[in-house]
C-alpha cells in the first residue's frame, strides 16, 4: 500500500533525523566506563556468531548440494551473503517470489554501485542477502523456504 509505504518512509527519516536521548542517555555509563567493550565482545558478538554459525548449518542442511551456491564469509554482519552462481533468474526475481511465499531477503543487485544497468557482470544479479537475527525458527523456515526456490528456478519441474 502506497500510503502506507509513504508514511513509515516518513516517519523512519524523523527517527533518523531527531531521535530522542534516552538511548544515549541510558549508554553513557557504560561507555565511559569502558563496559561496553566488555559486553560487546563477551555478550553481544558470541551471541550474534553462534546465530550466523547457525544459520550457515541450515543453508547446508535445506540446501540441495548438487546446486552452485556460495555463503560469502560472514565478518561479523547480521545477514549472510548467498551467491547462487549461474542462477537461470535475477535475485530480484528470487526476491518476488520469496516474498510472495513470506521471506524477505535483500536482491544483491543493489550493492553494485556505479554499474550500468546494461553492465554484462551476471554476478551482481546472483546474489541476495539475508539476516540471521529473527529466532530460531522463523529463520530456519525461511532459509528451507529460500533453499526451496532456489533449487525450483534451477530444476523446474
């Protein structure tokens, strides 16, 4: 929905723009202190490589491996990069229709900066991006889901 698209728009560039101090506020013991460092590389940063551990198991296991995919290194980001190398469809076009089955991945053509639209180099249009962060479940289904898609745009029955 249009209207609707254009008001979370709006409103996600005030947030941006002016958010409030609180969360500030509520940090500034912990980074004079030097807390944070310690939470963030004892707390947060296993967490979040276990999480990606996790996931990358789940591609292997939901993935067919007869199929040309690729998990790029994950350098501590909260999404994995998959490379669908030689996919017969665009990323965009896996973004419609895991979308339309309820998972949203990020299509990789649009972090190839500077490219013209005509540019020859199939790889910007073979990757996609997905987050890991969502629980357990939610990220495995979509991950089964994706695999599944993947595997119908290179085998379709």
């Amino acid at each position: 929905n249009e209207k609707i698209a254009a008001a979370v728009s709006s409103m996600s560039a005030i947030v941006g723009l002016s958010n409030g101090n609180i969360g500030q506020a509520l940090m500034e013991p912990l980074v004079r202190s030097g807390e944070i460092l310690k939470l963030s590389n004892e707390v947060v940063r296993p967490y979040y490589i276990e999480k990606s551990r996790q996931a990358r198991a789940w591609v292997d296991e939901e993935f067919d491996a007869s199929l040309p995919y690729r998990v790029h290194l994950s350098e501590g980001a909260l999404f994995l990069w998959l490379w669908f190398e030689g996919m017969p469809i665009s990323s965009r076009e896996l973004y419609e229709r895991l979308k339309a089955r309820g998972v949203l991945i990020v299509s990789g053509h649009y972090f190839f900066f500077g490219l013209d639209d005509d540019e020859p180099w199939q790889h910007r249009h073979e990757c996609i991006r997905m987050t890991f962060t969502m629980d357990e479940r939610t990220v495995h289904e979509g991950i089964k889901i994706i695999a599944e898609e993947v595997a119908r745009a290179y085998l379709p029955s």
